[in-house]
C-alpha cells in the first residue's frame, strides 16, 4: 500500500506505486542527487537507467560532478540488453533493475517510499539510498501531459532524503602527472536530497526538449519547467512546430501550474567535438508575474550520452524568494 503523504488527492490517471512497473516503449528511472559529504565538499551525482522496451538495448547513465572543484567530472553511458518486464498487473514492490555495475532498486512493499541507487566505474563509485520526504509533484497537475506525438506520464519527489557513499579519484577527467588519490567519501544527510524522477510514455519522443528540475531551499519551492519544441510531421507545413512551454511547482502552500517563456542564452553555447550538437549553458526564465529567473551550468560541457545532464545555480526572484538555488537541466536535440 502506497505511503499515504507521497500521493496528492488529485486524480491521476496512474496509480504511483504500481507506475514504477509501467513497461511503456520509454520508460526513465532518474535520480539527481545534490550531496554534501562530512568533509564538506559538496558533489552532483546522476543515476539515469532508460529503458528501451521495444528495444534489444537500453540506455545507462550516470556521473559525479565535484561542484567544490567543477574541473572535476566524471561519466559513464553504455548500453545494456533490455531486460525482460514485469507482468502487466504488477501493482507492488519491491522492484529492482539490476546490471554489472548498476542498480536501481526500491525495497520498500509501495515501491516509491525508499529507493536505492548504485553504480561503479574506474574513476568512481557511488552507492546511495533515498527517502521520500514529500509528496509527489505531477507534471502539470494530474502528470499526463502530450510529448511528442503522443502521450507522457512523469512524477517527481523533489527533495529524497539522502544517505550513502562515494568513492571518486583525485584528478578526474583533467588527468595529471601526480599519482591519483581515492578518496572513500560519507554523504552528510542532513545537506544533501536526491531528485527522484519518474518517467514514461508511448510515443516518438520530441527530437528536442529541455528540462529542468530547480530547487528553491530557502523557501522549500521545487519547480519542474518543460520547453518542448514538436513538429507534426503529418502537417505539410514547414511551421507547424508547436512549443510547449510550462512548470509545475510544489510549495508549501500547494502546487501551481504556471506558463513560463523560457529564454536560451546564445552567447552561451557551448558545441560538443564529440557530437557535434550545441547546447546552452545559460537559460533565463520569465513569469506571467514578472519574477525571471536565471539559471547556469557551472560548467558547460556536462554532456551525458545523448543530451547535456548539468548541475546549475538558480538566481532572480520566484513567488517572493530571492535567495536563489540549484538544480539539474536536460536538454536533448
């Protein structure tokens, strides 16, 4: 049975606990985890397993930035076999999808109160365990909304209690002729959580998209903004792009569904050599309200597979906080 405060008394078209079985075409399991370990350094940990149903492979993902020194980063994506789904009427945990190397699991009998996190690469490791601290955020409201050209659920719990470990190496991908230090890190879990993300859907996804999960501490805000850009390739008009633009945000007060313009800076770009797709690395966000907020990689080059997976700072004004934060974007095409 679900955890009573995890789900809102709104009417979702999916029950939470039984989602996390969803063996939809594209079906994402993220976590995004802003740790501070006891020695106080502070890290970004991204654990993304994306699986491909209808696929013979799916994707695995993940990485550590040290934000106490950005010139240090670490990643991983490979590609695994798809492995076989559960049955259709699965509605209980626990559940667990576990490779070499990685897992991502949740012991707990709902299935979303407690879940678990691992991987391990040469440069570092991490293992890490989360816990509910909120209800859950549902994109726009009842957490359907259109994506691509179809349909696309996705939940958050924005603010998981964190607890874990880390073990990364001293010179990161900068290399360096002095000898390599390892470091066996504690996660601190009264200054770190975990952004838990859940996601699925059956469709062709939009070729490209950005996405942003912000945290507001200060003011115990979290904010999850879509900018979709879809073209219907039905339409015999080269115009017909439709831009979705919109954030859902959990307060204390209650959640909000709010338009939002969402303003790429292109005096920021930055070009991939690996893949040649340019991405921003500063984004600015405009309210009906007039509160803009401004959001920036620390660094700009956190790209991850197929998209940038970056750790940002958040500064500006939203909903009479000016205290700034932090947060993760995806930006994918």
């Amino acid at each position: 049975m679900l955890t009573k405060c995890l789900q809102p008394n709104v009417p979702t078209l999916y029950d939470l606990t039984a989602s996390q079985f969803q063996s939809a075409p594209i079906s994402s399991y993220y976590a995004g985890s802003f740790l501070t370990t006891t020695n106080g350094n502070q890290y970004f940990v991204v654990s993304h397993l994306l699986l491909l149903t209808q696929q013979p492979q799916s994707n695995i993902r993940h990485s550590i930035l040290d934000i106490t020194n950005p010139s240090t980063y670490w990643k991983t994506s490979t590609f695994v076999p798809t492995p076989p789904q559960p049955p259709a009427n699965t509605t209980s945990g626990p559940w667990s999808h576990a490779f070499p190397n990685y897992t991502f699991s949740s012991p707990s009998s709902d299935s979303a109160s407690r879940m678990h996190t691992r991987a391990t690469s040469e440069k570092y490791s991490f293992d890490l365990s989360l816990a509910a601290t909120s209800s859950a955020l549902h994109n726009l409201g009842a957490g359907t909304f259109a994506f691509g050209s179809g349909n696309n659920s996705q939940w958050s719990l924005p603010a998981c209690r964190t607890y874990g470990t880390l073990t990364v190496r001293s010179d990161g991908d900068g290399g360096g002729e002095e000898e390599e230090e390892v470091q066996q890190l504690t996660v601190d879990p009264a200054r770190s959580l975990t952004w838990y993300d859940r996601q699925w859907g059956y469709v062709n996804a939009p070729p490209a998209f950005t996405w942003m999960g912000l945290r507001f501490p200060d003011a115990d805000i979290s904010m999850s903004v879509w900018a979709i850009d879809y073209h219907d390739s039905s339409s015999s008009s080269s115009n017909d792009t439709r831009q979705w633009r919109f954030a859902t945000v959990q307060t204390p007060q209650g959640n909000l569904i709010l338009d939002v313009a969402v303003r790429p800076d292109e005096g920021s770009v930055w070009t991939s050599p690996a893949t040649g797709k340019a991405y921003a690395a500063r984004w600015r966000l405009e309210f009906q309200n007039g509160d803009v907020v401004n959001v920036t990689a620390v660094r700009p080059d956190q790209e991850l597979g197929t998209g940038i997976s970056a750790f940002v700072r958040v500064e500006g004004r939203f909903m009479g906080t000016d205290q700034g934060g932090f947060g993760v974007v995806d930006v994918l095409g």
